[in-house]
C-alpha cells in the first residue's frame, strides 16, 4: 500500500461516501469523489479541505445512470490516477413512481444501482488489479426474488421492491466479483446498518412514500446512527494491508461476519446475473 493511497469513492455526496471521505482523509489517503453534479461535488470537496489541513480531494463527475458517462468517466480516471488502490461503490437511488424508462431504455434505479456501477467497475479492473486496488460495496441486506424476464423491475414496479430487487443484485455481485478475481483484486460486501445524514436538506425527497415511508421515518427518529459510524470502520477496512485474507468477506461495520451470506454466495445467481450484465453493457467494457 502506497503512503497515500488513491481511493475512488462513488455515491461521495451521499451520507456513506462522504463521511467515507473524511474518515479516510483523516488517515491521509487522496480520495476522488465520484458524483453527477458537479457544483454538489465541489461544495464537498471543500468542506473536507475545509476539516483538515493538506487533505488530498479530486473530483470526478458520472451519472451511473448514463453509461455513455459511466464510459467517459471511466476513461477519465485511467487518464488522470495512474494507481488505484480502492473503489467504494456507495451509489444508491430510492426513486418514487416509476417505472421511469430513460432515453438508453433501462430503468432509473436498476441503472443507477447495478448497471451503471458494474460497467464502472469492470472498466477500471485492470487498474484496479495493478496495485491489488480494493473493492468494496456498500450492500444492503434486503430480500427480493429477481424475476429473470423483468430484471430491471420495468413490468411490475413497486418502488420499495424495486429497489430492494436492486440491493439483492448489489449482494450477488460482491459475491461474485470475489469468486471471479480471487485475489487479484479484492472484494468486500460491507454492510453500514441504519446511519442518515439528519442534516441532509434533500433527505425529504429520499423517503418512500405511504407506509414505507412511515416506517423509515420512524426507524430515522429511534434507530438511526450518525453517517461516521459506517465511515471509520469502511476507511479502515479500504487501508486495510491484509486485502486478500478479506476477499469474499461481508463485514457489518467494524466485524467480519462468520455466517457467510447466502445471497452473495449463491454461485448460479451471481453467474447468471454477471453474464445479463454483460449483455446490458455490450459493447464488453474492454
Ligand atoms: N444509509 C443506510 O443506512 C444504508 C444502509 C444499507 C445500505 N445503504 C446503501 O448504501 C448506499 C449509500 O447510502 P447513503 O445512505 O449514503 O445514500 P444517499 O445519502 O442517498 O447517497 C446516495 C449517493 O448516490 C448518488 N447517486 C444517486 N444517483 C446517482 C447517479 N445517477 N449518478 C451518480 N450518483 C448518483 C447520490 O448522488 P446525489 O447526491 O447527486 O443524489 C449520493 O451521492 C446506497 O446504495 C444505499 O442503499 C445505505
């Protein structure tokens, strides 16, 4: 591990990302923050130069929705960070109504969540590999059955289930990411139990709507942690030394799961979900 490691955080205006990026900030790491709008991305990169002395912050803007911006940003990042050492994908979109088709014919969430980080990933892998770069995914333990002929939830959309159908994908990738690049480049599924950022002024248009809604209101007010408490132990799992002996593992803040995940380790699903994947990005990302 380089003395200042290059970690790409996606989802960095989100609660996660950003205190991702102060935590690792801390612990001097140069971190790139990954966001579609750029104004958003730079009021956050100065805020943290703003908390720490010589903090090392880059920008980067992509709409993980947008593949045709997944490739350009991709692009962009070989061009401008030589090493890689880490991608955290903490890229998530609740959207309300739907299904909402964009122009390239997927759904906005299931683009957003799956398609958009998994293009972006696999585009960045050789980097990635070079310096045993890690990845981790920000997971959610939700449970949905996929329904193979409509994946992308266009046919039957209910926002919650959608999304959740999303989360599921999420956990079979980790899995799967683990199983096909043992080793070569790392891959952790991380899980930051209920944190939220009270503060956030967008928070409101981020609930679901009806019960759902009235539900994480109330898990909000009782439950939920403050945004660090998943930073610091994410930051220190991204500088971890011992990469490999984590590869495939789940860890639930700070603890490393004993129980193996059976989402992220059921081998057909994730084979099958890969290789739908790869059909949605075509052309192959290299
Ligand atoms: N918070 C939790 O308790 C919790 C628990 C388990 C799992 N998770 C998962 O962890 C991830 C992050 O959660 P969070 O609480 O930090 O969520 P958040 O605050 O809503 O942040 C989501 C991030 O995704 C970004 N994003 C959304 N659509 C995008 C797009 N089209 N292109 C690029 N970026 C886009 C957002 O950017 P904008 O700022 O531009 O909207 C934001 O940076 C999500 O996947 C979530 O499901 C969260």
């Amino acid at each position: 591990m380089p003395k200042k490691p290059t970690i790409l955080i996606a989802g960095a205006t989100g609660s996660i990302g950003n205190a991702a990026a102060l935590a690792l900030t801390k612990r001097d790491a140069r971190v790139v923050l990954l966001g579609r709008r750029a104004d958003k991305l730079n009021a956050k990169a100065d805020r943290i130069r703003g908390s720490r002395t010589g903090a090392d912050v880059a920008t980067l803007v992509v709409d993980f929705s947008d593949m045709d911006s997944v490739r350009s940003a991709a692009d962009d990042a070989l061009g401008r960070f030589p090493t890689i050492d880490g991608l955290v994908l903490s890229v998530g979109a609740f959207i309300q109504g739907g299904p909402h088709l964009l122009p390239n014919g997927h759904e906005v969430m299931f683009a957003t969540n799956v398609i958009g980080p998994f293009l972006f990933t696999n585009l960045l892998l050789e980097r990635l590999e070079q310096s045993s770069g890690l990845l981790l995914h920000v997971i959610a333990p939700f449970d949905e059955a996929l329904n193979w002929n409509d994946l992308e939830s266009l046919e039957e959309h209910r926002p919650m289930a959608a999304f959740n159908r999303t989360k599921v994908c999420n956990r079979l990738i980790a899995g799967e990411f683990a199983r096909r690049y043992a080793r070569r480049v790392p891959s952790v599924a991380f899980n930051p139990t209920f944190v939220l950022d009270k503060s956030d002024p967008e928070l409101k248009n981020r609930w679901p709507s009806g019960f759902s809604g009235i539900v994480w209101r109330l898990m909000a007010i009782f439950r939920a942690k403050p945004p660090e408490v998943a930073g610091e132990p994410l930051a220190e799992l991204m500088l971890d030394e011992g990469r490999s002996s984590i590869d495939g593992a789940l860890f639930v803040l700070d603890k490393r799961s004993g129980e193996p995940d059976t989402v992220m380790s059921d081998e057909a699903t994730g084979r099958r979900l890969w290789e739908r994947l790869e059909q949605l990005t075509e052309p192959a990302p290299r």
